[in-house]
C-alpha cells in the first residue's frame, strides 16, 4: 500500500499494536466465525449454480459480499469501548471496501480448500 489509504492503514496498525500486541490475532481469531457467517448464504448459492470459481462468483458480487464482511467490524466498532481503537478503525473504515473487493479472489480460494 502506498499514498495516503497506505499511510492510514499503517498508522490504524501501529496504534492498534501500540494499544495491544496481540489485539490484530485476537480479532482476527473473533471475526472469522461471523465472516464465515456472512459467507455461508454466498457459498450455499453458489454450490446450488454449480460451475465456476467461488472467487468469481464474490467478485461478481463485490459491493454486495464486502459491505456484509464489513458489517462484522462496523458492529464491533459500534459496540467497542476502546476510543482509540475506534477511531483507528474509523479512519481506515471508508478505503476498506476495495481492500475487501480486492482480497476476494484468494477469499474464494481459502472457503473452496477448506470447506
């Protein structure tokens, strides 16, 4: 990442590290049951349509499948009681989207191994 968006994630990282060292692989560890959640209804038509890759079929459905990943860290952001972390998720929040967008080929790929 480079520019202004890379220089903003950056920071939101470094904050949050500086706040808590292991809090990046705790939310990672607590995000991914719900964010499987949020996969299952895709994966499920998508099995039902047969064909294809599962990371075309969340690309073709990008602004759709990652407003609904992100609405798993928008909820925790609501309801966190940590300011700092916030306002560090509140910061990188709006350029999420196409970070989201831009990961769900290998998304796909990882639910098609593992699933």
């Amino acid at each position: 990442m480079s520019g202004v968006s890379g220089t903003a994630v950056k920071l939101a990282y470094k904050t949050v590290r500086t706040f808590s060292a292991d809090h990046i692989h705790y939310m990672v560890s607590t995000l991914l049951p719900g964010m499987a959640d949020q996969l299952q209804p895709y994966w499920a038509d998508f099995n039902a349509g047969g064909g294809g890759s599962f990371g075309d079929y969340l690309v073709k459905r990008e602004d759709e499948v990652s407003e609904s990943l992100l609405s798993i860290t928008d909820e925790r952001g609501r309801n966190s009681q940590r300011p700092v972390i916030v306002k560090a998720y509140n910061t990188v929040r709006g350029g999420a989207s196409k970070h989201v967008k831009a990961a769900l080929p290998q998304v796909g790929a990882l639910v098609e191994k593992y699933a």
